[in-house]
C-alpha cells in the first residue's frame, strides 16, 4: 500500500535525551514536513523539505533536528534543548505540480516525557 | 508572512442543519487552499482544495468550500450535517512555488471543533 508511515505510534523520553521519530512514503512525494501539535493549539511547523539534502525551519524549529538523505525519508530529532517535547507529532509530504498539491499525512507520533 | 485565522475555537449544530466553519488567509499572490478534518489521536484527512479555476470547490463527505479572494476567506460549508461529521477542522494555505522564499510553505490554522448533535 501506499502512504506514509510515522513510527513509532507512542514514544516515551527521559528527560535530557535525544529521541528520532521516524517518517517515511512510498508515494514518490517530493516535499515533507514536520508539525508539532498541542491542544487548542492547531499544528505548528516545526521543518520541511523541498528536495533531497536540503530543509528550511518553520515557525518552532528551536529544539528539532531534520536530515533529508533520501526522497522517502525525513526523521525528526527532538534534542534535550527542546524544553517543552510532550506533543503528538504529525508528519506530512506532498507532490509538487498543478493538481497533486494537497498533503498526505501519516498518523502521528505521541511523545510524552517521563 | 503567511497567516491563517478560523475565528471560531467550536461550531455546534444541530443534524439536518447547515454546517458552516470559517477560514480567512493573508498571502501574498494566489494561494493554494485546503481544507482538512481530524478525527481523535489520528493524522489529518484531506477534504478538498482550492488551486485555480471556479470558486466553488466541492470535496469529500458531501463538503464544499468558497473562495473569496475579495475577502480572502475560505468557508467550509455542508448543507445537512451529521453526527459522524463531529471532529477537528483545519483550514491550510500553501504558497505556490516561485513567489517568496518561503515557497511551499504548509501554514494551519487553529483549528475548529466541530460538535454535531442528533
């Protein structure tokens, strides 16, 4: 099938340390971002990617670490400098071009510090 | 900067009645716009667009949304709500490629709980 997969489902983080969430499609999409979700909050933008090797901050990018080595993939570091992670974690990828333009989203990621 | 505002943090209504949810935009230039709904702990499900062309975009689940670019809004309407349509909207503007350079931006609004009641 395709679709884009975010793993794992729920994450838990100790204090103080690093954690890599995982996104990945198969639907041959060409841009990938990250938003970061809390409630009555909306999504915020965390990072996103146009092509491969290369990424912009979006609006919170303070804390978050992306890399885009390859077109299916696009994991987001949460570093221990990011004070507040507890959220649910979205991530989303889109065809450029004049139709396919909408975003396809995988199903999320709840982090909780612990 | 790119900006998208739906004023109401809930919509209650009634099943059988129309639904409405509001969406206004500040972009520079012709926006791409979309709506999206969210059902608990899930990921976004994408409703329809508005790219070019007519005004009136109808999309999924019996949905349908009008741009305004005079006063550049977005509404998501539905003419008889149902209970199963209770859950998370999103309005979404994009900026299409070559204007700024912050091109291909995905910027969500708040978001509106929508409450059907049978």
């Amino acid at each position: 099938d395709g679709g884009i997969t975010q793993s794992p489902k729920y994450l838990f983080r100790k204090e103080g340390q690093n954690v890599t969430l995982s996104c990945e499609q198969n639907l041959n999409h060409d841009a990938m971002y990250w938003y970061r979700q809390d409630p009555g909050q909306g999504l915020r933008l965390i990072y996103y990617s146009q092509i491969v090797n290369d990424f912009q901050k979006g609006d919170i990018a303070e804390g978050y670490s992306v890399s885009r080595e390859k077109k299916e993939s696009f994991p987001l570091t949460v570093t221990s400098a990011q004070k507040n992670p507890t959220a649910f974690y979205l991530c989303a990828s889109y065809r450029q071009g004049a139709r396919n333009t909408e975003a396809f989203f995988g199903q999320g990621t709840r982090l909780t510090v612990v | 900067a790119q900006s998208v505002a739906q004023p109401e943090d809930q919509v209650n209504v009634a099943e059988g009645n129309p639904l409405t949810v509001k969406c206004t935009y500040s972009v520079s230039g012709n926006p791409y716009l979309f709506w999206y709904v969210q059902y608990p702990n899930r990921g976004l499900q994408f409703l329809l667009k508005y790219i070019t062309g007519d005004n009136l975009v109808k999309g999924s689940y019996g949905f349908e949304a009008e741009f305004n670019k005079s006063q550049t809004s977005f509404h998501l309407k539905k003419p008889s709500a149902l209970v199963s349509d209770s859950a998370l909207y999103f309005c979404a503007v994009r900026v299409p490629p070559g204007r700024t350079d912050s091109w291909g931006k995905l910027q969500f609004g708040a978001g509106t709980q929508v409450v059907v009641t049978p």
